[in-house]
C-alpha cells in the first residue's frame, strides 16, 4: 500500500495546475482565532490546514472530472463556474474536503486504538518529506504550515500500520501466507512468449505463400520447443526461435526493400497486441525466466467483456480487441497445459507461439514471493474491505462545520490557480 499515495497525487496535480495561467494570486493565508478549526469531527478539531489541503486536493479531483468528460484541462474559472454532479462546483469540493476530513480523524482514531507508533525509518521518511515540501509555493500560500504538512502526512502512514494490524498476514481480517499464496496461484499465470504477424512490413495481408511459409515455421517452432528434454530447455528454444523469426523478418523486409529500390530502410519485428491489460513483465537476469510474463484471470463476464455498440467501424475493431483479449486470457487458464508448448491465434492477424511455466517453481523469496509482492498481493487482495471498515467507522462521527472557516477558506479563495 502506497503510504502517501493521496499526498503524491495532490502535488502532481499542483505541478499541472500551475501550468495554467491565472490572473492574479489571492495573499498567503492566515487563521484567525475563530477559524483556525475547520470543523470538529467526533470531537476532534480538524485544524484549518488540514482541511485546506482536502480542499486543494479536492479541487484537482473536481479538475479531472472535467477533464475526463470534456477532453481538456480545465481553467480555474471552468472549474469555479462547474456543475459537478449536480452540485456547485464549491459546495462539491467542500463536501469532498469535508469527508477526506472524517476519514483523517478516522485514521487517527485508530490508529491510537490499535496502540501502533511508527519506526525510526519512518520518521525520517515523514521528516524528508516535509522538508522537501517547506518551500512549496501552493502549501505556504494557503496556510498549510509544517504541522499541517506533518498530520496529513503521518495519517498516511497511520492508515498504512491499521491496514498491517487488520489485514497484514495472520492478523484478525487477513489470512495466512498459505492461503495468500493460494490466492495467487489461482489468479496468475507465468507464460512465455512471442508474436507472429501475419502482415508484411506495410501492414497488408501476407500472400497465400507466404502465409503459409510463416503458418509452418510457427509449427515448426512448436515442435522444436516441445522436443527439448526439460522444462529449462523448452524455455531457453522459445527464446532462439523468437531469434529465428526475427532474423527472418529482418531478411524479409531488406529484400523488399532492396527489390522496392530502396537503399535503407527501418526493420521492425514487435508485434503489437492488447492481449491482456493485466500483464506485468517479470524478466529476471538469468535464463531462461528472461522475457517471462506474469497476467491475470479476468474477473469479468464474457457479455461485459464483449458488449459494444455497431455503429462505427472504431467501436466494432474495439469490440474485436476486447474479444481477443478475453479470449486470449480464457485459454491461458482453462485450456493451455503447463510447459506444452502451441501456436495460438491470437486475432486476424497475430499467432502467438506460447508456453506456460509451473507459477509455484519461481514462488521464492528473491522471485515471484518477495515481501514487496506479498505486500501487494495483500493490498490487492483486502484493501477495498479495509475502505469499507475505515468508511463505516467514519460515517458513523458527527461532523460540526465552522461555518466561518467554511466561508473563508472557500476553494476558489485560495491560490490554487
């Protein structure tokens, strides 16, 4: 789980933000005595810096959505003059300040529940963050001083230490390494391998020859890759092969060339594919995991992988990908054998020359089992149940709102343009 994942966020959306011009920055804020609490949640005064923050962060939240609905980055006053979700864009933001606001004091009312402290390592961490941030312009000229930095920051790590104390290994909501390790083996696949085009070098359908040239190699291939004596050596000829047909490519496009009249020309043998969205390269140093790939069973329905509208010829190619892929991801786990080396067609245009690996051989703690794949399998596996706790702790506080602090720091007086 990324500890300041919200506060990382917040300043790259600051950076963007201040690309766009403004007219004139509002002065560097100061609290008054009446306003230097926002609000009070189950009892706990949320100081005005902190909401400050929810808010700017909020704004670029408000920014993004529409940008997502009108293709553009939007200018301050399209965000000041927004209707988003039915709502003034200041009261959408000062709603969304204000639930960031609860689940802070959740997190600190947890966090001191559980008993938990933070590490030396994680001090310093809080400390160079902070102290990277002291001059920056979009803190310092909304009153977000160093406390307020600090407790924004140091509830990002609280909420780190109660997702470990509920959800972490063997802990009260989590489950044993076994039953993770489980987990992992039936959503993953370990598979190696590589693309046939079935087009030519300016993206037309290869001839009947040479099509069927290109269909025996790729036989070929599978039968050179299953005779190899070991699992070992079935991965290190996938890799020669894919060598084999590259070179292949390579002579292919420079006698087509040469035979066009040209004296040079840009050979490219990558096939581009969208075979499955979830797939993370796992490539390793030694042979024969080089070029390894790690994907995931898809969770959806067919009929929602599938479902598009006809038309236009673009939602109908979308269509076809979207086919292809669950399909693609269908076989991987349903159909194809471990280290049985085929030739899969992919789509219209692509064959795949495939295997697939035995997972639980790389599940070791310098591979496939590190701490930090643990780590994310568990935030992968358990983190929306632990929003859904911390969500149900803070719907259940009482919020009091200083109506005061409200009005002043509304988002659109701030500097944040």
């Amino acid at each position: 789980m990324n500890k300041f994942n919200k506060f990382a966020a917040a300043a790259a959306a600051f950076a963007l933000a201040a690309t766009v011009s403004s007219c004139g920055a509002p002065e560097a804020i100061t609290f008054g005595n009446s306003t230097k609490t926002a609000l009070t949640v189950d009892g706990y005064d949320v100081p005005a810096g902190v909401f400050i923050y929810n808010e700017i962060y909020a704004y670029s939240s408000a920014a993004y959505e529409l940008y997502s609905k009108n293709g553009e980055y939007p200018k301050f006053e399209d965000v000041k003059n927004a209707t988003i979700e039915s709502m003034d864009s200041t009261d959408w933001i000062q709603d969304k300040a204000t639930e960031a606001c609860r689940d802070f004091v959740a997190n600190e009312r947890e966090f001191a529940k559980i008993g938990e402290s933070f590490t030396d390592e994680e001090l310093t961490q809080i400390k160079q963050i902070i102290d990277s941030n002291a001059n920056n312009t979009t803190f310092t000229e909304n009153g977000i001083g160093s406390d307020s930095m600090r407790a924004v920051i140091e509830n990002t790590y609280k909420q780190d230490h109660i997702f470990k104390h509920y959800y972490g290994l063997d802990k009260e909501k989590g489950c044993s390494e076994e039953e993770l390790k489980e987990y992992y083996l039936d959503k993953t696949a370990r598979i190696k391998y590589f693309a046939i085009s079935l087009l030519d070098e300016n993206g037309e359908k290869l001839g009947a020859d040479e099509l069927r040239r290109v269909n025996k190699m790729a036989d070929e291939y599978v039968k050179e890759i299953n005779d190899e004596s070991t699992n070992l050596k079935k991965l290190w000829k996938i890799d020669e092969c894919e060598k084999n047909y590259n070179d292949y490519v390579t002579e292919r496009s420079e006698k087509a060339a040469a035979e066009a009249g040209v004296t040079t020309v840009a050979v490219t043998t990558t096939v581009t594919t969208t075979a499955d969205s979830n797939a993370t390269t796992t490539t390793t140093t030694t042979d024969p995991y080089a070029n390894e790939v790690t994907i995931t069973k898809r969770t959806t329905t067919k009929a929602d992988d599938t479902e598009i509208a006809i038309t236009t010829t673009t939602s109908v190619e979308s269509g076809k990908s979207a086919q292809a892929a669950t399909d693609y991801n269908d076989y991987v786990f349903e159909k194809l054998g471990l280290y049985k080396a085929e030739k899969y067609q992919y789509d219209e245009n692509t064959v795949y020359i495939i295997i697939k690996g035995d997972l639980e051989e790389r599940m070791k703690d310098d591979d496939l089992w590190s701490e930090d794949n643990i780590n994310n399998l568990i935030s992968e596996r358990y983190y929306e149940d632990f929003q859904n706790m911390m969500k149900d702790i803070a719907n259940g506080y009482t919020v009091d709102k200083n109506a005061s602090a409200y009005r002043r720091y509304s988002p659109f007086k701030l500097s944040i343009e």
